[in-house]
C-alpha cells in the first residue's frame, strides 16, 4: 500500500505524467466527452442551416467545414478515444492485470490527443478555413483546399499514431497479462471485442496514413499520385480510403457490441447466449470488413466483376451480425430482466443499431445501391449504425460501468430521463432522413428543393433535443463523481466477473496479485 | 418446384408490406417518402427491387423485435419470472445462421439481373458526352455536333430568401438537356475539374463524373416530359447549387430542337465577328460574370479571403489585358479558377473580361473586342 502512495503524484504531474490505466482511462474519457460537445454543436450550425431551404446562417463553404469537421471530430474525436478510455479502465481489470502491459507507452498515445484535436479545430481559422472536401478527403476537391486541409492531413498522422500504439498496447495486454486460469475463450466478451478491434486498427490505420501522405505530397511536393493528368488516379484514393474505411464502421461498432454483450447478461441475470458464436461472429465481421470496401464506390465505375465480387461479399456480413442480434434476444429470452438506465440504452443500442444494419443490408444491393447512393438515406443509415450503436453502447457502458468507477450510484430518474429524451432526439433526427433520401435529397448540400422541407424540419428539431438532452448526462456524471448513495462492490445483482470483485470505486491499483479463474 | 415455392413467399412478404406502408403512406399524403415515379423500364425494376427488399427487411425486423420485445414484457424479474440458465443451442444457431444466408441468395438473384441489364450500353441509338464542371454540367451531342452548357437558373434573390421561392427551386437550369423518348441513349461521363455524378432519379441513373476517366451508362425515357435530378458527389461549395434537368421529347421535337441549335450556333459566330460598343460589352459582361464568374469571386468581385481571390484591384484585372485573357481562357491548374475558352464564346470572353477590368470598382478604361480573343485562340 505504501508503494502504490510512493507512485501517485497529485496536482498536474499527476495526470500530465501517469502511467496508471485508470487516469489515463478517465482522461480519454474525459477528452472524448469534450470532443463529442465540439463535434455536436457543428452538427447543430449544419441543423440550423438545414432548418428550413434557403441560405440562412452559413455560407457553402463554411457548411462543408462543418459536415467535414463534424464527422473527423466524431469519429476521431469522440467515439474512437472514448472506446480506448473504456478500454483502458476495464481491459486490466477484466483480466485481472495490474495495469495495461506498456504503461508509458499509454501516457503518450493519449496525451498525442489533445495536440492533434486543437490543430483539427485551429484548421477552422487558417486563411481559406478548415477542411471542406468531407470526411472522405476525396482528391482532387481536397487538392484545392487551403492551408487547412494540410492541418487536417497532419491532424489524421497524430491521431493515427496514437490509436496504432493504443492498440498494440490492447494486443499486449490481453495476450500477456491474463489471470492465470482466463484462457482466450473464458475472457469477457468487451476484451475479445477490443482484441479483434485492435487488430482492425493496425491492419487499416497505416493504409489510411499511407493515402493522406500521398494527398500531401500531391499538394505541395508535385507528385501526382490522384492527379489523372500526370498519369494518377482519382480513384486509387478512395480504394484506398476505403480500405481503411470501412474496418474503422466496425472499429467505431464492435466494442460496442462487447459492451452490450457484458450488459445485457448482467440484467438478464442469464448467462451471454452462444458466447462461442458470439466470438466466431466477431472475428468473421472483421475479416469481412476487409474485402467490402468498394461498396462505397458502386458509381465509381468498377468492372462488372467487381460490383458483383462486392455486393455478394458485403451481403455475407449480414450473417454474423444477424447471429449477434439473435443472439442477444435468446440471452434475454426466459431471463428476469430488469431494466435500469443501462439495460435500456443495451436495448435500444440493439434495436437502434439493427435498423441500421437492415438499412445497410438495402444499400449493399448495387442497383438499387445506385438510387440510394450519396442521398440522405446514407446520412440516417451511418447515423442509425455510429448513433444507434456506437454512442449508445457508449452511454450504456459508462452507466453500467460509472458506480465501479465512483463507488456512487448515479440517479435511476434522471438517468431514464436522460435515455427517452437521447431516444427520442436520435430518432426525430434521423428516422425521417431515410424518407428524404428516398425522396432524392443528396447529401451534403447546404439548400435544397422545397420537397424535402417538413423532414427536414423535423429532423433540426430532433437534433436540438438530442444534443441539449446530454446536458442532463453532464449534470448526472458530475453529481455521480461529487457523491450519492455508496455502490456495492458487485453493484448489479447479476454482475459477473473480475471487475466486479474488487471495491467500488476501483482502488488506484487492483489486482497486484493476479486473481484464479477457475 | 422453388420457383413457385419462391414466388408464393415473395407474394406473402408483398402482402405484409405493402400494408405496413399504407399505414404512414395514408397519414402523410404531402410528404415525399419514397422514390420519385420511375419513367424507365430500368428505373420500374429499380423501384421493384427497392420495395421487395424494403418489405423483406421490414418483416424480418418486425419479427425479430416483436420476439425480443415480447421477452421484455414476460421475462421480466417484476412479473416474478425466474431466469433460465440455457446459454447455447447448436441447433438453433445453425438454423439462424443458414436461413438468413438463404434470404440473401434470394435477394442476390434479382438484383444481379438487373444489374447485368443497366450494365449492357450496347445497341445504343444516341450519344451524349456530360462533362461535370464546378458547378455546372457541360452536355455534349456527339451524333449533332451540339455542345453547351446547363447552370442553375433560380435567382441569387430566392436563395438568399429576398424572394419567394419558385416550384422548382434549386432544380431549375437555363438549358435543358432535350432527349428524345423511346431511343436507347448511352451517355459516357468525365469531369473537368472534381468528381461529381449525375443523377436523375426518375430514370435512376447515377454515375460519378471523373477527371481522367470515361464512364457509361444508358436510358431509354417512356414518356415526354421533365425529369429533375443534382450532382451527387460532394464537389466543393457550389455542390448544392448544380441541378440537372432532362427535357423528353417526341423524335419530331427533338429534330426541330437540334436545328433550332445550329442556327444559334451560327448567330454566335457572327457575334465574334462584329466590333461591339463599350456599353454592349458592358451589359453583357455582366450576364456572363454572374452566370460564370460570381459563385467564387462574388457578387461585387471581392472573392472570398483565403479561398477565392478577390477580382476589385487585383494584380490581374488592373494589369495587361493579355495576362487577364491568359487567365481567364485558360484558367490556373490545381485551383477551382477554370479554362473558360471552351466554355464561353469569344464576344463572351471579350465581354467578360472588359466588365471585370470596368466594373467591380475597377477602371482599367480599356476594352476587348471578341476578334482580339479570337486571336488567342
């Protein structure tokens, strides 16, 4: 005890040197939460300009900032850092570790953060503003950008490098630092989540930095790698883009899927249905996400070949992730279930992220993918998957995990508060964009025809309630960490597993002396 | 055997899903939910396919939710229900995992059938040559030597809400793309500058218009009429602002249309011929900058800081009048600034540049006469 005192400095040196999973768990967290307010307030400027046609309060250019920087902010940001803090606070102590296994190395992948997001925002205020090619950074409309498209290229490097060295840290760890007893198939279903995510991570992001290096020098050192006039190819780009694109949809999803496979067996007070299936399900989803790239580019022009060789391939991962979902109905199937704030969000993850699934099972099919392709059917259906699962599974970790964190329940009323009005918000937002992308409202426009103007109307509504509802989560999480009724150690009555044994909140150090597994 | 056994789940699962989207259908009249009215054989079976897989995954979401959230009402601690303890069945995730793999094999047939058919651009009768360009759509003829270009025609004033908006607000041009109907017209597509698409969904085509590529696909309109449609390719900032309009007409409307074109062409040429006044070339300076020029340099020539350099006082526009045709006729690479040699006519070329030399706060006080742009050509 006195040695884990001698290791714990206070004040900034504390959370600028730590090598301890936990801060550095919070400070992801933390950081993660800041973004996701940053993130959420463009989405809000891209709402208000939607609100109703005509070009009310933004122009163009500034509009395609704003869609651009929304998505790198979220998905950079916010929901990649906040599934490492998760992973960061709970890998160790599912396993029974003491700590991850490179401590230091951990210290530097989040503190590359904060640089790498401040340049991102500072991009909005450079001659010529942020980034205006979307998300995508397609050449050659990212080659005409100014000055912050580099900064963003730059931003891309940094974040990049600390997701790959997080993830060889999450390899690391679940390989080596396992209790003795936890063999890969008795480990809870978050850490073989977060294994399979850590490998998408180090096969896609060096791709992904490969191709925005071959953007900056397109830039300014006279290659033409994109340049159709100098030989290159506009093309080869968002190949490879989407090489790394479409792991990182499962990148942003897959933890989340852990989380609810953790969550949904504790309230259904049964164990985890098919948790073999479970693990195969997971491994299939990832190795397919590497050979359905180009279903993002069926209007690109691909040969026959390979618009079928795509949809045929993307249509299969239906299959495993339809075993998830079954899976998770036959795991409350004859439960006794109750439903507390982080039961409901389990639930609504699995509903919410289904309707994306099937959404994206329609788009997977090349001719009618033509007629949905870049319209805002996209925009509800990615919505529906990152939204609908990503950030809701984010919302029922924190719930779940916050007591262990704090040693504090959180408030039951506010908490359920907090979960209709996010539900309601998310669904006003979004369920009506299938319509107006039917109806043939393409994506990323900052006016549009009259048609489309009661959804879209419904949709800024939707927006406002679902980002101003999190201020009740603010006030929730801060009321949780100041105090409130003392959590158990095993919190939930049907809790199970190594994080659960120890007390609540989590002391500074746990398991120094690995646990047994039997 | 199967086929029958097929068709008649096909017919149960149209059944179910035609009444599940009556339900909201009936409630929202006004609203636009679902695909515009298909006006080609391809767009029908487009729209076929769209509603059959949109009634399969309906049904199958429906089932999966109502077992799910039935479990929720009944399997619930405060109804006393005691927890089970079964956590695997191979049996049943065999079964789960094979039928939804049939599912798929009977959505992945008629989906490559039809993809086969868009694919097929043979045996076309017409060819039209699009060209994307930040922000409009260059049409090109090559069986009619007709080549122009199609620019957005709502007033500035509508979108910047000083006007009530039109019916077809924002899906509005001034030159249609006139097509005859019942002919199979192959279009192949290219991009000068970004990569955009051109999209019509009535006809429920979309292809991305690609520098450096060649990209083709094919139509054949039933009916004449007006078919509306935008780029779908996000292409910088006037993305929103490029609609497409196809004009059908019958084959004898089409004729009469195409040499109602050639005489226009000639009249342009006499145009680049003549000596024009000051005020003339002024006045229709003026036209070409806010068609041509205004989206990136403004309305008063101020341009945007940082992005789109600004015309009042610049080095070009008050410079030598040689440097401002070289700029303007053949634009600057890697910038959005275009070569507008193959896009303006000389007297426009000749107008334009005289009014950004003598309008927009700038008195270079000389002009130019189209025979000196065609000099440089």
């Amino acid at each position: 005890m006195s040695e884990a005192a001698h290791h714990r400095p206070t004040g900034l040196s504390r959370w600028l040197f730590t090598t301890n999973h936990k801060d550095i768990g919070t400070m992801y967290l933390i950081f993660a939460f800041m973004m996701a307010i940053i993130g959420a307030l463009m989405s809000l400027v891209i709402r208000a300009e939607l609100f109703e046609p005509g070009l009310q309060l933004v122009d163009p250019n500034f509009f395609n900032q704003m869609t651009t920087v929304h998505a790198l902010v979220m998905v950079f940001g916010f929901i990649m850092p906040a599934f490492v803090g998760l992973a960061n606070w709970m890998i160790p102590m599912m396993i029974g570790a003491p700590d991850m296994a490179l401590p230091r190395l951990n210290n530097w992948s989040f503190w590359l953060l904060p640089p790498a997001a401040t340049l991102l925002i500072i991009s909005l205020f450079v001659p010529g503003g942020g980034p205006a090619a979307g998300w995508t950074l397609y050449p050659p409309l990212s080659i005409q950008g100014g000055m912050g498209m580099d900064f963003t290229i730059l931003t891309v490097h940094m974040l990049g490098i600390s997701s790959i060295l997080g993830s060889i840290n999450i390899i690391a760890t679940i390989l080596n630092m396992r209790a003795p007893g936890m063999n890969l198939m008795k480990m809870p279903l978050f850490v073989w989540t977060w294994l399979i995510t850590a490998f998408l991570l180090l096969a896609s992001i060096p791709v992904f930095a490969g191709a925005v290096t071959m953007l900056l020098t397109d830039r300014h050192f006279g290659t033409q790698f994109f340049d159709a006039a100098g030989g290159g190819d506009p093309v080869l780009f968002q190949h490879i883009f989407w090489f790394f694109g479409h792991p990182e949809v499962y990148i942003l999803v897959l933890p989340a899927f852990g989380v609810i496979s953790q969550v949904i067996p504790t309230f259904a007070r049964k164990p985890l249905f098919g948790y073999s299936s479970m693990v195969f399900a997971t491994a299939a989803i990832a190795f397919l996400s590497f050979i359905v790239w180009a279903h993002h580019m069926y209007t690109v022009g691909m040969p026959m070949a390979g618009e079928l060789f795509f949809m045929y391939a993307t249509m299969l991962i239906a299959v495993p992730t339809g075993v998830k979902v079954f899976n998770w109905v036959a795991t409350m199937w004859q439960g006794s279930m109750t439903f507390e704030t982080p039961m409901l969000f389990a639930i609504a993850t699995v509903f919410t992220f289904t309707m994306g699934g099937v959404t994206g099972l329609m788009l997977a099919l090349t001719p009618v993918d033509f007629q949905y392709h870049d319209t805002y059917f996209v925009v509800a259906h990615f919505h529906y998957v990152i939204v609908g699962g990503s950030v809701l599974g984010l919302f029922t970790a924190v719930y779940y995990w916050l007591p262990k964190w704090t040693g504090h329940m959180y408030s039951e009323g506010i908490g359920k508060l907090h979960f209709w009005l996010t539900m309601i918000g998310i669904n006003l937002t979004f369920f009506p964009q299938h319509f107006s992308g039917l109806a043939g409202m393409p994506r990323r426009i900052p006016d549009y025809a009259l048609q489309f103007a009661e959804f879209n109307m419904w949709s800024t509504y939707g927006a406002f309630l679902a980002v101003f509802s999190q201020l009740i989560f603010f006030y929730l999480v801060w009321k949780t960490v100041k105090g409130g009724t003392k959590a158990t150690d095993q919190v939930w009555e049907g809790a199970e597993g190594l994080e659960w044994t120890v007390p609540s909140p989590a002391p500074y150090h746990t398991f120094e002396t690995p646990p047994k597994v039997s | 055997m199967l086929t029958t056994c097929l068709k008649r789940i096909k017919s149960t699962i149209q059944f179910l899903g035609t009444g599940l989207m009556l339900l909201p259908g009936m409630v929202l009249a006004e609203y636009a939910l679902n695909f515009q009215a298909p006006a080609t054989e391809i767009a029908r079976e487009v729209f076929e396919l769209h509603s059959l897989i949109l009634k399969i995954v309906i049904v199958i979401f429906i089932a999966v939710f109502a077992v799910m959230f039935y479990s929720i009402f009944a399997h619930r601690k405060s109804r006393g229900h005691k927890a089970a303890n079964f956590h695997e069945s191979t049996t049943v995730e065999v079964i789960w995992t094979i039928i939804p793999f049939i599912i798929l094999v009977s959505m992945a047939i008629p989906s490559t059938a039809t993809l086969l058919k868009m694919d097929n651009t043979s045996g076309s009768e017409m060819t039209v040559k699009i060209v994307g360009y930040q922000w409009k759509w260059q049409y090109e003829y090559l069986d009619h030597d007709i080549s122009f270009f199609s620019t957005l025609s709502t007033p500035r004033a509508q979108i910047e809400n000083k006007e009530k908006k039109g019916e077809n607000y924002l899906l509005e041009v001034d030159n249609h793309l006139v097509l005859p109907v019942g002919k199979k017209i192959r279009f192949v597509l290219t991009a000068n500058d970004v990569i955009h698409a051109w999209w019509v969904p009535q006809l429920a085509i979309k292809k991305d218009a690609i520098p450096g590529y060649i990209n083709e696909m094919w139509t054949k309109i039933d009916e004449p009429g007006i078919y509306r449609g935008q780029c779908a390719e996000l292409c910088g900032k006037d993305h929103g602002f490029m609609p497409i309009v196809v004009e059908a007409v019958s084959q004898e409307d089409f004729n009469k249309w195409v040499s109602l074109q050639k005489d226009k062409a000639v009249s342009a040429a006499a145009d680049s011929n003549k000596v024009w006044t000051k005020t003339a070339l002024m006045k229709q300076g003026k036209k070409v900058y806010e068609k041509s020029c205004q989206a990136c340099h403004g309305a008063t020539g101020a341009g945007v800081p940082g992005a789109f350099p600004a015309i009042t006082g610049s080095k070009i526009a008050t410079g030598p009048v040689k440097d401002h045709l070289d700029m303007v006729m053949n634009g600057k690479a890697g910038t959005a600034m275009q070569a507008f040699k193959g896009q303006l006519s000389d007297a426009d070329l000749a107008a334009v540049v005289t009014f950004e030399r003598n309008g927009l706060g700038n008195k270079a006080g000389d002009i130019i006469q189209p025979s000196q742009v065609k000099a440089l050509r």
